[in-house]
C-alpha cells in the first residue's frame, strides 16, 4: 500500500520544551489518520513539520513521496491544510477569499472563479458567499476554511483540531463533509482531542501524549486492548447482588465488579448481542429482578484512560494552548 503521508523518528524541540520525542506514523493514501491527544501532546507541531511550516530537528518525513525538508515547494503544492493558521481575511468575503487563495496558487481567473463557485455550493456557504467573513459564524467560518484549503484541489489535506469550539450540529456538518472529501479519494490527516470524532472519521488512530506515540490501531483495536464488550445491569434490590454476580460469572470472560451504591454489576463478555440473552436467561433462573441491563462497548475515552491515566480533554496544568489565532474564532454560531 502506498503511504501518502509517512515520518520516522520526528524530534522537535522548543528551548527546553520537547515537543515531538520521536514520532512515527504512517498514513495509507486514500485513508484518514486520527491524529489524537490531549493539548499539548505535540499535534500541531506535527503537523507544521508535514506541511513544511516548520522544520523537524530529527527524523524524517515525506508527504506524498516528497521529502519535506528537501523539496518543501513541492510538499505544498499537493497538500491543503487548515487549522490554526491564520489564511483567510476578516474583511474579504466568502468568495473573495476563496479567489485570493487561488491567486496565491497562479490559478487562472477563470478556473478560480469557477471553483469558488463550486466550493461555495459544496460548503453550503452560497448565501453567505459575499458577506464579509466577519459576519460568518464559527461553523461556516471553518467550513470556509476547509474550501479555501481546496482550492487548488490537493489530495492530501491536513486538518487541525477541525471542530474545536465548535457547537454540535456545526461539527457533525463538518464531520460529513470530511467523509466526502475521503469517499472522493483524498487522503486525511486529521488532529482532535475529541475521541468521538477519531471514532466517527478514522480509519487508523495514532494516540500521541508527550510527543511520543503511546498506542495505535483502527477504533475497534484500541478498544479491545482496553478490554472487549461488558454486560452492566442494576437490580432493583442490593441484597441481590452477590446472586447476580454469581449468575453473571457463568458468561463473564473475566472479574466482575460490582458496585453497592448504584446497585450495578459489570462483567467483560466476549460473545457480542447473544451474551445479553444469556446473560437475561441466567439472571431470571436466579430469580434476580433487574432495573436495567446493557451491553457496553468501551469507549475510546476508556481507552485513553487505560493508557495515559488521565481524559483526553482535561488540559493538564503544566501544557498551555498554543493556538496563535483565537482571535478568529471569535464569532461561533
Ligand atoms: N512556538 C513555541 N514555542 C515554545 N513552545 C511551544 C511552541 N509551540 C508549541 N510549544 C509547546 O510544544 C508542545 C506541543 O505543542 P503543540 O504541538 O501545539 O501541541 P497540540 O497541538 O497537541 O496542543 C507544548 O508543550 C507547547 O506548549
Ligand atoms: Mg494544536
């Protein structure tokens, strides 16, 4: 399979502050890699060194076959980023905006006029086409972004923190023109601290905290490292629970766990939906009145839990933000 994007053995420091301690990673073309940890784990600064915005101290990376620190002319003309960087101008319209990118690119006036046109549709920002972007709320300024990153239809598109601050519906519009963008063939690489959307959008998942890579794998296999699919249930009295642990022990894959204050117990289950009817037929057998029942599927923030012993969105003290363009996000919807 051939790998659009790639890097080996990133190192980037900042004065003392390492940033990147020796990335690895690997992004099939035609696919999209989550790129996923907490602030300051170190994905922006990879991604300025595979945009070639920043120069790597060590290590090596290539962006469609292209070395990034050798030919970074070329790098930039097949790829389209967006993110936290500032591209576009508060006081030019949709339209205008989208038209300087593509002047940047010596696009013909003609061709860009025309791919304006075409962005604007595909984003849903006709209406809003010539308004200044000042006026634009934070949903439409980011679908903005990702059009104006378009413009010159690259195949490979870095996409940093895509939806952060965004509210839901605006993020599940972008997640969905996202998917367009894969089924068409473009290859993504896609930061987030949001686990639902590494889940929702990627096909591989690189877990990075500290700059270093700490786990790796599709969704699925991050989280049966973490342990495969749990039967929860809570009875209706809590002198039946050591009864209903016992019943749930003949399908448990391991130890149950219970807990007396919300009168639940929790077992892993390694046969999928059948499990859930045994797991019914076996309470009842022990006559065990039950106020709920569940099969759970662990979640990637159990996973990140698991593996760094904190959330994936909870800041930390010691990491600040390093967005040097909050100013633009000033306005969301
Ligand atoms: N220009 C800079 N100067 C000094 N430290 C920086 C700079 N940019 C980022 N850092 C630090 O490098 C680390 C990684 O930052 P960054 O790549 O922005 O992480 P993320 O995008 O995952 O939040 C953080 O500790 C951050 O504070
Ligand atoms: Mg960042």
């Amino acid at each position: 399979m051939t790998q659009a994007i790639r890097a080996e053995g990133l190192v980037k420091k900042y004065g003392d502050v390492t940033a990147l301690d020796g990335i690895d990673l690997a992004v099939p073309e035609g696919t999209v890699l989550g790129l996923l940890g907490p602030n300051g784990a170190g994905k922006t600064t990879a991604v300025r060194i595979f945009a070639t915005l920043l120069r790597a101290d060590a290590g090596f990376a290539e962006v469609g076959g292209i070395d990034v620190r050798k030919h970074p002319d070329q790098v930039r003309r097949i790829i389209g980023l967006t993110g936290q960087y500032a591209g576009v101008d508060e006081y030019l319209t949709g339209r205008e905006n989208l038209k300087m990118v593509g002047s940047l690119y010596h696009l013909r006036p003609e061709a860009v006029k025309k791919r304006a046109s075409e962005l604007l549709e595909r984003f849903d920002l006709v209406d809003a086409a010539d308004r200044p972007l000042n006026t634009y709320s934070g949903g439409m300024r980011r679908r903005l972004d990702l059009a104006a990153s378009l413009v010159a239809r690259p195949s490979i598109i870095f996409l940093d923190e895509p939806t952060t601050g965004l509210d839901p519906r605006s993020r599940l519009e972008l997640w969905s023109v996202i998917e367009e963008l894969v089924r068409d063939g473009a290859t993504v690489l896609l930061t987030t601290q949001y686990l639902d959307e590494a889940d929702q959008l990627a096909n591989n998942i690189v877990v990075i905290d500290h700059g270093r890579v700490i786990a790796e794998g599709s969704a699925d296999e991050l989280k049966d490292q973490v342990g495969g699919d749990r039967v929860e249930i809570v009875v209706q009295d809590v002198a039946q629970l050591g009864a209903a642990q016992e019943a749930l022990a003949l399908l448990a894959s391991g130890a149950a766990t219970s807990d007396s204050d919300r009168r639940s117990v929790t077992v892993p289950v390694s046969g999928g939906t059948g499990t859930m009817l045994d797991a019914l037929r076996s309470l009842d057998a022990a006559g065990v009145k039950l106020e709920d029942i569940a099969l759970r599927r662990p979640t990637l923030d159990d996973v990140f839990l698991s593996l760094t012993g904190h959330a994936a969105e909870d800041e930390g003290a010691t990491s600040s933000p390093s967005s040097p363009s909050k100013s633009r996000r000033k306005g969301n919807a």
